[in-house]
C-alpha cells in the first residue's frame, strides 16, 4: 500500500514518521477508552485516514455505494499527503491505512499500535523496461517448465546484471536487491541512478534514461497505461520476482489503529471487517462500479493521467483483493503466506525496514486480524450480509 504510491510506502512503509513517534511519546491520545457504541438504529461514524495509495481506496467504494450504511455505519474518509498515523496516535482519526512493516519503527514508542485487518497483497513492485530491448520473466518461467527459482537466476543474470536503474535510492534499493539476490548479483554489479521523487525518476526512464524502472504505482501505472507511450514499455518482471519462493515478495497492506479504542467496540470492528470484505467481492464481481469512484479519487495523486482501464489494472494486476472465503487461506492458513511471521520476516531481510528498529519486536502481538476474521466468520448475519445481492448501485 507506498503506499503504496506516491514515493511507494511500498518499499516503504519505514517512514512512519519520526514525528510521529515523538508525537506519540509526547501524547497519550484521550482519556477515555474510545467507546463508540452506539444505541440500536444510530448511525456510528468511524474516520480513515488514507495515504496516496490505492491499496485502500476500497473504503471509499463502501461510502460512495451505501455499502456501509447497510449496518448503520458512516465512513468519513480523508486523504493525506503521508501516513496520518500521527493523527491515530493523537486520537483525531479512528484508523489508518498500514502494513506489517510499518509496525517496526513505531512499536517501541506507540505499543498501542494494531493491525486489526489485512486489506490487500500488494503487487505494485513491477521491472518496468523499455519493449524489445529486455526478454520478460515470463519467457525464462515458460523455458524453464515453470521452475521459478531457474527462471529468476536467469532473468537477472541475462538481462538485469550490469543494467541500470532509475529509481528513488532510499525507498527502493532494498526492492531491487531483492531481485538481485533472486540471481545471486549484488547491488554493486548493476548502476542506481538516484532521484529526488518517484515522478522524476520515471520521467527519466521514460526519457531514455536507464534500463529499468521500478517505483511509485502511479509512476508504473503511466507507463504502462498512457495512450502516448503505448507499447514503448512492458513490465518486464512481476512482483513475484522481486523475492524467494513462487509469490515472490509478500507486502500485506492493513489497517491499523489504538488497540484500546479496537478492544472496546468489537461489534464496531466486526462490522468495518464484514464492510471491506463486501467491497472487495464488488471489485471482483463489478470492477465497472468500482473503478470510477477508485479513479477520481486517485486523480490528485495520479494528475489524472490514468483512465478507469488503467484504474482496473492496477486493481486486478498490481494488488490481490481476496474475497472472504479466499482470505482464510490465503493471508491466515499457517505456512508460505501466514500474515504474521513471513510478510514481517522477509521485509526485515530486504532492508526495508531499519534492523534496529526490528529487532525484538513481535509483529503477531500487534494484530488482532486473523481473530476479527474468525469473529465474522462465525456470524452469520455478516456472512450473508458479505454474500447478500448486490445493492441499487451494483455492490
């Protein structure tokens, strides 16, 4: 989520502000305990603070849609330049778009901190290279029979090592040595062109400036999208080259927010966990209701130079959005994609998050996603509320 994203917290997600922990040694947030419970038949508000990304933009799809006036809940979403975590940690904002990195930095100073839900896999880390010049990942995977730790070693040591990349250094060299430890080449056997700004860094690459590019969604989106270079450049490796295993590199997205004010109000919880699945089956089932709002929203961040077919794409190509049975399995099952350990683990190896700052701390003590989602799945007025016909507006 760089955001996911407009210097990509994708890479990212470090940066949950210095401020913000002095903020939240300086501050304690309110008094009282955040109870929002409501009488029967009220409306309850709940506010989301949302970076530049699009990994979350589904909270918005919930409000544009009525999805969440369905159980008597109002959604106030704002945007942000950066993560407003400052403003969860000082009680203005009820919750804010996260991942599982993100927690490192800001657990020692703010152990309130929780993640209470995992919203998407982001798959934004694409190679963006220029068309005919690079042979694609997916060749290598075809010629080698699917044998996906083959295929990685020779992408990267026939066509990435001794190549250049224009990127934001300090957001994603830890991403790109991600993918060159895939064929066993260090950082030094290939050139980093540094930028100040991910906008600058693809606008470079589009230029003619270096081989590769890899950075802020919005940036990768343009240059795969925009009618104007359509066909100069092609993703040239997926995300799931980026890091070991057949998936590759695991960035679950979440929301996060105080663990007293979650503790009191479980139905609440409950119900924002049952209104994000219901928007994620209308992306799967209706992604022309979704993407008009999701575009519009993103325009002040995208300058509004990706249209809703590219909206789609980035949607259903650059982020996985499970459906509630799909969930289970994918971020909660123990094993290759279990929420709590392997996400964390792998960003601490690719340097994404500072070592020190990581060091001790126990990212499953700061969720309670796996537990709302057993919660809902054993009601099942939310199951068939999750599952009920589409609403007027198709959702």
């Amino acid at each position: 989520m760089a955001k996911a994203h407009s210097s990509a917290r994708r890479a990212f997600a470090l940066a949950l502000l210095s401020a913000a922990l002095i903020y939240a040694v300086g501050c304690g947030g309110d008094d009282d305990d955040g109870d929002k419970t409501t009488a029967e038949g009220e409306v309850e508000t709940v506010t989301i603070g949302l970076g530049p990304y699009y990994d979350d933009q589904l909270w918005k799809v919930a409000r544009e849609t009525g999805i969440d006036q369905e159980l008597g809940v109002e959604l106030e979403v704002s945007d942000h330049p950066e993560s407003p975590l400052k403003a969860v940690i000082g009680g203005d904002l009820d919750f804010t778009d996260s991942a599982v990195s993100s927690g490192f930095p800001v657990y020692a100073n703010f152990p309130e901190y929780t993640d209470w839900i995992v919203t998407n896999d982001f798959r934004g880390f694409q190679l963006i290279g220029r068309a005919g010049e690079v042979k694609p990942y997916d060749d290598y995977l075809d010629e080698n029979d699917g044998d996906f730790e083959a295929a990685k070693e020779a992408f990267v040591q026939n066509e990435v090592e001794g190549k250049s990349f224009c990127i934001v250094r300090s957001d994603f060299v830890g991403v790109v040595k991600g993918l060159l430890d895939e064929g066993g080449v260090k950082v030094d056997d290939v050139e980093i062109v540094d930028f100040a700004t991910d906008a600058k860094a693809g606008a470079a690459f589009a230029g003619g400036e270096c081989d590769f590019f890899t950075g802020a969604l919005p940036e990768e989106g343009r240059l795969l999208t925009d009618p104007d270079v359509a066909g100069e450049f092609v993703a040239a490796a997926p995300h799931e080259a980026f890091g070991p295993g057949k998936g590759g590199l695991l960035f679950y997205t979440t929301m996060a927010g105080n663990r007293d004010f979650i503790d009191s109000n479980p139905e609440l919880m409950e119900k924002l966990t049952a209104i994000w699945y219901r928007a994620a089956r209308c992306l799967d089932e209706n992604p022309d209701v979704v993407a008009p709002i999701v575009t519009e929203a993103m325009k002040p961040v995208t300058g509004g130079e990706i249209d809703e077919e590219g909206t789609k794409l980035i949607l259903e190509d650059f982020n996985y959005y499970p459906t509630f049975e799909e969930a289970g399995d994918y971020y909660y099952a123990a094993g290759e994609n279990n929420f709590a350990t392997v996400s964390a683990t792998q960003f601490e190896d690719f340097e994404a998050t500072d070592p020190e700052a990581a060091e001790g701390q126990e990212p499953a003590e700061h969720t309670v996603a796996e537990d709302l989602y057993n919660s809902v799945a054993a009601n099942e007025e939310l199951r068939d509320y999750i599952n009920g016909d589409p609403l007027e507006g198709g959702c």
